[in-house]
C-alpha cells in the first residue's frame, strides 16, 4: 500500500527508521505522470522488499524541493528514487519508471 508524505520531517523519520525506502514524486495533472503512477502502484502491490512512499508535488513543493536540492537529483516529476542507507542510490523519471525497472533496482541496491 502506498503512503503519501507531506513534510521534510516525515521524510527524515522514514530515512532513519528504514534501511531502504522508494519515493515517487507524482504529478496530478500530468498524463505521464498518471500511467508511472500506476506502475508504482502495481510495484508496491508485488513487492514487500522496500516500503514505497509519494508524493504529490502540487500539494507538497516544499519537500520535492528539499529532495532535489539536498540529494543533488534534479527535480522532474514523475521521478521515482531509491534511497538506501539515507542516501539515494537510484532514480528515474517518466517513461523509465516501470514496474521491472523499480522492482530491478531494489534487487541490485
């Protein structure tokens, strides 16, 4: 099941209770973004490896921000990332965001 995340703090507690996390940053205007949603989704549903978290970044800008700029990974939505051991190790935007490619990435980090 997905969780969707609003806030810096929420995002800092999941990187220190968990060893590996997944975030989405989704779009809820965009077609494309749409369709890597329910990737993500039909990856949460198969997969129990990695907790897999979103957010929306109409409702929570200030977050996507923070990701970009404090990890380096240039924004753009949809974007999927992989963060182990609180730091990313992983991520993909638009079309690349597949059920296999997410479920690949968690098997190879």
């Amino acid at each position: 099941m997905l969780e969707q995340i609003h806030s810096e703090e929420q995002f800092a507690e999941l990187l220190s209770n968990q060893k590996k996390i997944m975030i989405m940053k989704h779009s809820s205007t965009c077609p494309i973004s749409h369709a890597a949603y329910e990737e993500y989704e039909k990856f949460a549903s198969e997969s129990s490896k990695v907790p897999v978290y979103y957010l929306v970044v109409q409702d929570s800008r200030a977050l996507s921000n923070y990701i970009a700029d404090e990890y380096g990974i240039k924004h753009e939505s949809p974007q999927a990332i992989l963060f182990a051991d609180s730091k990313p190790v992983w991520n993909a935007s638009h079309w690349k965001i597949t059920s296999r490619a997410l479920k690949d990435a968690v098997s190879i980090n």
